[in-house]
C-alpha cells in the first residue's frame, strides 16, 4: 500500500483556472466504481501529504502536524509537532504500519517516525525532495528530488538504518514520482522541464535494480522506456502481486485541467482509465486485503485504489475517493417463502454483450471466506464454495447490452433455500474474467 503527496504538484503546476467547475463531474470506467470516500476538505490551503491505513483511517502531514485522523475526519492522534511549519513533500508508512516516513522541501529533511513510541528521528536530508518508495531490499529506499538544481530531477538511494545517500539517477525535468517493482528495478516518472510541459512529454523509465546499486549515476539514456505520451504525472503507485502500475495523467482532456487514473500492464501498455477528475488528481494509495482476488475491471473489491480529488487551494474541497471494481450482481425472484411458482435467477452489471455460465451448488457447502482459484481466465476467480460442490454448470449464456441475463424456472416449495448460485463472467472475445456475487434460491418479499 502506498501513496505520494499533493503538495509539489499543487504548488508547481495545478492549474487554478478550473476550480470553480462542479467537484461532482469525476467518473468511473467500464467495470469499476466508487466505494466509498474520505473527506480531507479540513486540509484545504495547508497542502498535506497523506497516508491511508488499511482501515480506513489515515495520516496527514501538514507541514507542521503528524495528526492520525478517523474516516469521518475525527482528530484520533497528534504524533508529532514540529518547531515551525515547512512544505510537506510525502509520508509513507511501513508495510506493517508501525512507522511512518515523511520529508519537506523546506530544509530537506526526511525524518523516521514510530507510530507507537511518538519517538521521531532524522535520517538524512535532501534538498527538494518529492517522493520515496522502499527497496525490495529491507531498510533501503529511493527519493526524488531537485538536488541538482530547477528542472533536474534526482533520484538517491537512502539506508533508512544509517541515513547513508548516493545518487543514483539523474534526468533532465521536474521531479517525479518514483517505484520500484518485485523485481528491485527503480521506475522514475520524467516530467518535461518546459512550461507549460510539452503535449504527451511526460514518460516513466526503468532502471534495473543491478543498474541503481551499481554506484553508477544513471542518465535517462541508461534506462529502458516503459511507458510514454502522458501531458503530466503526478502520482504513481505499483501491484507487486500483478507487476501492474498505477499512474494519475495530469493537465490532460479537453481542457487541460483534468485528470485521469490508468492501470498500466506489466509492459506498460494503457489496460484501463480507471477514473476521470475535471480538475487536479493525486496521491495514489494501492490497498490489497490479501484475499487473492487481482484488481481490475468486474473484479470483487478485495483490492482497491484511493485517488485523491482537490478543488480547494485555500478553500473548497478535497476528497480521497476509492474505486474498486464493479463485480457483476447474481440476483433472485422467486414465488416467496414457503410458495412453490415461477422463479428467476438474473444477474446484472456484467460485461456487456459477453456471456455467462450459471454454476449451482448445494447452499449446505457455502463457503464464508471466498474460494480463489485460475480457472484459466484473466484474473483468478472467486467462489462461495469449493469447486467440486459445483454440480450443476449450465450452457454458455448470452449477455445483452448492459451485460445482464436471466434463467427462469418452477420452483418447487421442497428446495427453496437449498440451492447456492454464482455467474462465471467472459468478455465478448470468450475470456473468462470474473465470478458474480451470489445468490441463494430463498425469495425474502
């Protein structure tokens, strides 16, 4: 799980020109939707970096305060306070969430912060910096910043133990975000020195990890291409379980002043947008709860990606929106309790003109804790029993236009209730992509 601060890009290229659009114009893509948001208007005009726990609540560093705030905002704990306010550049926590590690542009300064003692330490210092993603290697991690002047971006390797930097890579062009994937290989994000910025100027590179611990100061030439035509970026964030990346385009659309958020193959090849903001967008935060399932279009919301939305520079608001995919629905009408009749088993909010196939089980083997499993398709796939209880498998079934479709049938009152029911989803190529929710046979009205 990560994230990376507003503040910079804010401060250095967020055009102000759209701000009095309606904050209610952001959209979802095809198969995803919102499910839920946080938000952090309260922090208008202060330019914090944040951090998202897994459950829900979240970190802020305002330039001053390390505050430890609820969902709804409520103020749960002040861990810090610094002697005077600076500029903010990011905050990221451990993987385990017991430290938490934040810079500022002000003097340079990267300071270690344990969650549970309040006990702060400065690590190192570097002069503008941006952003830091951890090393595959424990108690490493790299940072972004503008050491070697306006309009060059450096990244340095930091021991997060002894404080020790060097320099690892050095790009002509505002500083980045930066990644590194399960591989150890470093992905620095280039924004075009110009402005305004080039049209499709801004790229990001990969550096493999022999290359950044090899004491060898890399230029952008060094590295390889491995995604490009981007107006701006200004938030990144990585999938190791999928080596898929996150990236919010800034400056882009029709306007100039919008946002968008794409997942990138392991390629680097545009898969998804998976959401659209008129204005200002950021600070990306990936969150696996470790089920198995993979993010992604139709996919079950055991993984989902906060962005957050900014309409306020002083006032206005600002909102962390979480999106996750929109799994398709298996739904069921029948005769009523205790009633033999007609029944339909439906489903809806599939893959339009895709199909489906009805899988049936006995309800005796629902599972609580989803079954994830490859059955062969794009991404693993999710039953509520194992799959062996599923001993009924229908035909492939057609899908319409809005991705819905329907099976009907007598009921007798004798198996009402005893009958589990889940929709295998495939895309109009014939790709297995997704499994439905579930549905048992009892009509409860």
């Amino acid at each position: 799980m990560t994230l990376r601060t507003l503040t910079a890009v804010l401060l250095a290229g967020a055009s102000l020109a759209a701000f009095s659009d309606s904050a209610s114009a952001q959209t979802v893509g095809a198969g995803y939707r919102f499910i839920g948001s946080t938000d952090i208007s309260l922090y208008c005009g202060r330019f914090p970096s944040i951090a998202g726990f897994r459950d829900g609540s979240y970190l802020a560093f305002d330039g001053q305060h390390v505050d430890r705030r609820a969902a709804d905002g409520t103020l749960l704990q002040t861990h810090t306070t610094l002697l005077f306010p600076v500029f903010s550049s990011f905050l990221r926590l451990s993987e385990d969430e017991t430290l938490a590690y934040f810079g500022e542009s002000s003097t340079g300064a990267i300071r270690e912060l344990n969650l549970a003692t309040g006990q702060v330490r400065v690590i190192t210092s570097i002069s503008f910096n941006f952003d830091l993603t951890f090393d595959v290697v424990p108690g490493l991690a790299y940072v972004s910043a503008a050491t070697a002047g306006f309009g060059t971006n450096s990244v340095w390797r930091v021991d997060l133990i002894s404080g020790a930097t060097s320099e690892v890579v050095r790009v002509t062009g505002f500083s980045g975000p930066v990644e590194v994937d399960s591989q150890g290989d470093l992905f620095v994000s280039i924004l075009d020195a110009g402005f305004p910025p080039a049209p499709g100027s801004a790229r990001i590179v990969r550096f493999s990890a022999a290359q950044a611990s090899s004491g060898v100061l890399l230029q952008e030439q060094n590295g390889v291409s491995h995604s490009a035509g981007f107006a701006s970026i200004s938030s990144t964030d990585y999938d190791a379980a999928t080596d898929r990346m996150f990236v919010t385009e800034t400056n882009s659309g029709g306007t100039g002043n919008e946002s968008a958020v794409w997942l990138l193959d392991p390629a680097g090849q545009r898969v998804d947008q998976l959401a659209a903001f008129p204005r200002f967008a950021g600070a990306l935060e990936f969150v696996d709860a470790g089920v198995g399932t993979e993010f992604g279009a139709y996919q079950p919301e055991h993984t989902s990606l906060r962005i957050a939305f900014s309409d306020c520079f002083g006032v206005g608001t600002w909102v962390r929106y979480n999106v996750s995919g929109a799994r398709p629905e298996a739904t069921f009408a029948g005769p009523g309790l205790g009633n033999s009749g007609n029944a339909t088993i439906g489903l809806r909010g599939g893959i339009p003109n895709g199909a489906a196939f009805l899988w049936a089980a006995r309800s005796q083997f629902f599972e609580p804790v989803p079954v994830v499993m490859q059955l062969g398709g794009i991404h693993p796939i999710a039953l509520q029993a194992q799959p062996q209880a599923f001993v009924r498998r229908s035909a492939m079934i057609a899908l319409d236009g809005q991705g819905e479709a329907s099976v009907s049938y007598f009921q007798n009152v004798m198996v009402e209730g005893a009958l589990l029911l889940q929709w295998l989803v495939l895309d109009p190529s014939g790709q297995l992509v997704t499994s439905s929710t579930f549905t048992v046979n009892r009509d409860l009205f």
